[in-house]
C-alpha cells in the first residue's frame, strides 16, 4: 500500500506547532487508571456502554496531556462537553486560560491534542475508506477528489481526518456545509485554506490529523 503520511509512534506525546498530541491503541489503554469528577461520572453512565468506552478514552489521554504540559493533577482535571458537544478542559472546576483541547476516538485508537490556540484532532482508519468514499462528494469539491485520487485509502482516510479535525477546530458541523467550505490544497505535506496550520501522520492502521486556526 502507497504510504502518504510519516508513521507517529503511538503512546508517546508528540509536538507540534505549539500543539501536544498523544495518540494510543485501545487495547493498551483498557487497564490504565482513569480518575473520573463526579460531574464526568453523570456523563459517562448517561452513554450507553459501548460510547461509554470510546469517551473514557478519550478523556484519559486528554488527562495525561493535561498533567504532561500543564503539570495539573490528575484529580484536579476534568473534560467536560459544551452545549455544543465539544471537549471543554477545567483545571480545580476552571477553564484555564488560552488553552483548548480536542478528542477522536474509533474502534481502534484514540487521540488527544491540548494547544493554546484553536485545535483539532481526529482519526480515520484506513479500512473505513470506502464508507468515507460513499459521502465523499458531500465533504469533498471535485478537484479535491482529484487530488486525493481512486484506490487510495490511507490518502482518502486523511483528507477526511483533516476535513473533520479542521471544523473541530472551528467548532462547526462535519454533517453540515463546513467541510465544503474548508478547501483542500495538499496531501504532501497536508495544507489547508484559510488560517490553518495542518499535519497528518499514519499510526498502525489510522490516519490522525491535527489543525491549528488563527493568526
């Protein structure tokens, strides 16, 4: 298979661009310790079992980003969903200032990326290429297609990530015209209209994509 992306070692915090990202398998983070707020406990047991797995993974390694970079205590963390749904950090029950997190998970691996500007993060397996391939034409113009090219996996498992980590980021709909509107410009190196810093890396059998927005 073609290979677009760089590899990123899973497990281990990576920088870049001001940005820390910390990417796991799954299966490795079943029997790590995940210290839960009472509020974080309310959402969790509202999710049924198996969004409930996907959601504490998420939030055990925005956790350990949190401790990483902040130097926060763990008891003292909580990520907690907007009204929109997105991730919001708290530190002792307060968003710190100027600091923004994302979270991607799929049946396979999880993600986390902290910045102190507008950041988003998300991961698309490779095997999921030919359902992305199916919605395509609602993310993708024409000549980004052309761009990504037939029979591509991993490059169609990126372009979607950096579609979705990029609306993430500016806190809009995948589902709605907002991929539409963000143009695609390149794979190699990712490159993203607007102002927007991209990177795409492959990790074992996913794509995780991370964009920065503003000045």
């Amino acid at each position: 298979m073609e290979t677009v992306f760089r590899p990123l070692v899973p497990g281990r915090v990576h920088h870049w661009g001001g940005a820390g990202l910390l990417v796991a398998r799954r299966p490795d983070l079943t029997h790590l310790p995940l210290c839960l707020s009472p509020a974080e406990q309310r959402v969790a047991r509202a999710l049924p079992a198996w969004r409930r797995s996907e959601w504490m993974a998420g939030r055990l390694l925005a956790k350990r980003l949190a401790g990483e970079l902040l130097g926060a205590p763990a008891q003292e963390v909580e990520v907690l969903p907007r009204e929109d749904g997105s991730p919001q950090l708290l530190v002792g029950g307060s968003p710190p200032p100027r600091v923004h997190v994302s979270i991607s998970h799929t049946a396979g691996h999880a993600a986390a990326a902290l910045a102190r500007r507008p950041v988003g993060v998300d991961l698309c397996e490779t095997g999921s290429a030919a359902a992305v391939r199916r919605v395509a034409d609602h993310a993708f113009s024409p000549g980004e297609l052309s761009l990504i090219g037939p029979d591509r996996p991993e490059a169609l498992a990126g372009a979607w990530a950096l579609k979705e980590a990029a609306v993430k980021a500016d806190r809009s709909g995948v589902f709605g015209p907002a991929p539409r509107r963000i143009p695609l410009l390149g794979l190699r190196p990712p490159a993203l209209g607007g102002p927007r810093r991209a990177m795409a890396w492959r990790t074992g059998e996913a794509v995780v994509a991370l964009v920065l927005t503003g000045p």
